[in-house]
C-alpha cells in the first residue's frame, strides 16, 4: 500500500512511464514523447527533492550536538549530517547543506507547550510537495527571507514568500536567483547600500601567466561592473550584427568564435583603444549604462534604482553618484521635450522609443538578455499589418528569440500603455495546449509591481 505522502511522487513517475511508453532508449523518443518525457522527469525531480528536504531535516535532527557521539551522522562515521548526505547523493556538502535548510525551514514545528505550529515557509511548503520549485530554488528563497526577517515584519516576509512562490514555477535556478535578488531590494531597500560597501570593499582584480596563457579573475561591486558589461555587451552584439550581415557567413573562413571567444576579445580591444587614446573606430561606440529610478526615491533618498543588463538593485547612493558619470544615461523619460509615440511617421524606433522599451522590457522579454544585444520589433508589421512605431506595438527580442516567435507561432500581447505596460508572451498550441499567457520582461522579476 502506498503512503499518501509519496503519492504525489508516484503519480509523477507514472505519467512518465506513459511517457515513456514502448520505447527502449531515450533516443527512440518521439518529439512530443521527448517533451512529455522531460516535463515528466522534471516534477519527479521536484518532487522529490521536496521529499529528500524532509528526509534531510530529520537526519540533521538526529545529528543535533546535544546528542554527541549517539548522533546519527557520528554513528554513522560522519562528522556531520550534510557530509553524510553528500556521501549518499554523490553531491557536495554544500548542497546538502541547502537541502537540509529547505527541510527546516518547511517543516512542522512545535511551540514549548508542545502545541503544533505551521512550518516558517508554508507557501514554499506546498510548493515543493507539488513538485514547482525545485530544492535548489526553494533554498535561494528561504535564505533570503531568513536575511529579509531580521528587519522585516512577519506581514511583508509572508507576502514576499507568497508572490516568490508563485513568480518561481518555470523559472531555471539562474531566475529564481534574478527574481529574489530584486525582492530582497523591496522588502529591504535600507540594506541596499550596506551590502554594495560589503562588495566593493571586497573588489579584486588578479592576474597570472600559466601554459601560455594570461589569466583573470575580477569581482567587483554592480556599479562599477557596469561600464564593463555594457562595453563588452556592445562588443559582442556588433560582432553578432556584422556576422549575420556578412556575405560569406557560412564559408569555411567565416567568424565562428564563441560568445566566450568575443568577450575575451572584446576586453582586449576595449584596452588596445585605451592604449592608442583613439575616439573613433570601436564597436562599442555608443554603448551607454543606464541607471533607472523613481522620481520619489531619487529626491528623497530612498528606495533602490537598477542598472540594466544587471540583475542586483543597487542604493539611491550609488545610483546619484554613477548618474554624474560620462556614458551614463539617468532614465527620465516621457517628458514634454520627447514623444514615444511616432505613429506612422516614423519606421525605425527612435533612441527615446528604444529607452522607453527597455524601461519596460528590461531586455529580451524571452530569455532576459541584457538590452544591448536586442532590437526594437514592431508586433504589428511595418509594411504587412501597417502597424505603428509606437511603444504598444514594439517589444525588444534578441535575435534568437525573434526567430522562435516568427517561425514557432508564438504571440505576443501587451496590456497597458507606455514604460508601465506588461508584456505576455502566448505560447503555440504545440508547446501548451492551453496557450496560457506568460508574463514576459522585467515585469517577470518585478516583486514591488
């Protein structure tokens, strides 16, 4: 007889095994069978990661100090819990070190009286028993809202958690990082600044020879990464142009260096150009950081602003003293002296349009690349639907992803007007039968709105 607590898990294997169906390898698999497969392993997966959490929590319980040599993971022959996970799993301790977090952190708990209590994260509770979230997105929320809850009322924390869970399901892990990067910024705008002084103090650049080759290793804070980024983000997105534009792409001799390849080349021109103190010939030419804030926040000093291309908020600080840099754009858009809205007049999408797009899009509103390496599309063709150049009729897409919309039958729909609008990407009938609409853009990641 099966527990009701691994049903869940059960149902899950088995709608794979009727994916699966007759098919001896993976590789007999037809295309809808592949993608019935892949979503049928992917709430296995959660799913079961929502019940190692709990199996973890209890193995750390029993390897609690107090309990010394008796302790589980002692007897065991570990010296703790997490080392005799990872020894099971294959992983690291780290990982097991999160998994065990999440277990806590979703399980049933107990006042002094001994009276039941709701686990600390009910919302993340119920969304790793249905197999949304994985573990290792459920661990990235339930730290943050540890950090968020020493400052914070127990209100915002339970509505952060609750509009967290619901943004995360679909999300890769690299995402759900993005999306709770900006929710730490609403809940906690005041550690902002605290945590930007932490990383720059921390700011490093080496540099070593080895096997022919020179070495670097950089971290700094957002702020002053930004430059670079957008630097090498131009690089990249005009050596991508020139290369879709050239006459001979295909040929043997043709430019096929990995996006890997242009940023270290990116890096290497940006500085023969500073060595040569040339003002004309580089690819990054026009390549701008753009800082984009509330109007309140930036007079009264409060709240964050974000820095496009980066995924972290940074301080209304950091945000004024960036804003008096050269190349950096403060966005103030829609004022009397600009139109956003050229109609028919105009074919092309004028440099405030394009600044009003990616006030709104934030990027690809497919796959969030950083605005410079999209384009302005009209929803509304130009020549085939007379559609205008106006901003509920553009969105930004990377190259890519206008090609996936074009020739896979998705649709695109935007709700509301100017940079507040929100754009909903319809998937083909042939990814979700439903055509259930996708929030798409920076709206995506926006817990404030």
């Amino acid at each position: 007889m099966t527990s009701p607590h691994l049903a869940p898990l059960f149902e899950a294997v088995q709608c794979l095994d009727e994916a699966w169906a007759d098919a001896e390898s993976g590789s007999e698999l037809s295309r809808a069978q592949l993608v019935a497969a892949h979503r049928a392993i992917g709430v296995v997966q959660r799913r079961l990661d929502g019940l190692h959490a709990e199996v973890a929590a209890g193995i750390a319980r029993e390897s609690r100090p107090e309990l010394g040599a008796e302790g589980l993971a002692k007897q065991r022959g570990f010296r703790t819990p997490a080392t005799m996970i990872a020894a099971t799993t294959g992983g690291s301790t780290g990982d097991a070190s999160r998994l065990v977090k999440v277990g806590e952190a979703t399980a049933p708990r107990a006042n002094l009286l001994g009276e039941a209590l709701p686990p600390r994260y009910p919302f993340v509770q119920a969304a790793l028993g249905a197999g949304e979230v994985s573990a290792a997105g459920a661990a990235v929320i339930v730290s943050m809202l540890d950090r968020a809850r020493l400052k914070v009322d127990a209100g915002r924390i339970g509505e952060a958690e609750r509009l967290l869970v619901e943004r995360a399901g679909g999300l890769s892990l690299d995402e759900v990082r993005k999306l709770v990067a900006r929710a730490e910024a609403w809940l906690d705008p005041d550690g902002v600044a605290p945590r930007e002084e932490q990383a720059r103090s921390q700011r490093s650049l080496t540099m070593f020879e080895r096997d022919g080759s020179l070495h670097l290793t950089l971290q700094t804070d957002i702020a002053s990464g930004a430059p670079i980024t957008a630097a090498i983000h131009a690089f990249v997105g005009a050596t991508f142009q020139a290369r879709t534009q050239a006459p001979d792409a295909e040929a043997g001799d043709a430019d096929h260096r990995t996006v890997a390849m242009i940023q270290a080349d990116a890096l290497t021109a940006i500085c023969e150009h500073a060595i040569a103190c040339d003002n004309g010939g580089m690819p990054v030419t026009g390549a701008t950081v753009i800082v984009r804030v509330g109007l309140e926040d930036l007079t009264a000093g409060t709240g964050v602003a974000t820095i496009d291309g980066t995924d972290r908020p940074v301080s209304i600080s950091t945000c004024r003293r960036i804003a008096a840099s050269g190349g950096v754009i403060p966005v103030v858009l829609g004022s009397d002296s600009e139109i956003l809205d050229w109609g028919r007049e105009k074919r092309l999408f004028t440099r405030a349009q394009r600044l009003a797009l990616v006030e709104r899009d934030g990027g690809c509103v497919m796959c969030a690349l950083p605005p410079q390496m999209t384009k302005a599309h009209h929803l509304r063709w130009w020549q085939r639907d007379t559609g205008p150049t106006d901003l509920a009729n553009g969105v930004l897409l990377c190259e890519s992803c206008h090609h996936r919309i074009h020739d896979n039958g998705w649709d695109i729909r935007i709700d509301g007007t100017g940079t507040t609008g929100r754009v909903w990407l319809i998937p083909p009938a042939t990814v979700d039968p439903t055509r259930t609409p996708r929030l798409g853009g920076r709206a995506r990641y926006d817990i404030a709105a």
